[in-house]
C-alpha cells in the first residue's frame, strides 16, 4: 500500500530530524510511522507493506515492510 503525502510534510519531517542532530534518533521512518499511527491506526495492522510516497517524486518511506 502506497499512500501519498504532501512534499511539505515530508520537508516538516526533515527539520525535525536535523534539527535532532541525532540526540533521540528520530529519523524520517519514526516520523512516518508516528504520522500514520496518528491518521490512519488501522494501517499498521495490514498485512502488506506499507510506504508512504512524497507527493511528485519518487522518494518511498518504508514505514512497514
């Protein structure tokens, strides 16, 4: 399952995880998990994979494989 998200939300994440410098970990796969818990809970429990694509390019986040 592929599910698009908006370029912005990704550059949010960006910050977060720079912003970080790497004290927490967080990176943009905790981001994207903690986003799809938030929206759609749900989609955590498929079976399939899930990835979320950033809006008009191929960046793919791998949030469950």
């Amino acid at each position: 399952m592929i599910i698009e998200i908006p370029h912005s939300l990704y550059e949010a994440w960006q910050f977060e995880v720079n912003f970080d410098e790497g004290e927490t970990g967080i990176d943009i796969v905790d981001c994207g998990v903690a986003w799809i818990a938030n929206h759609s809970p749900d989609v955590l429990n498929t079976p399939e994979p899930v990835y979320l694509q950033v809006a008009q390019t191929d960046i793919l986040i791998p949030v469950k494989e």
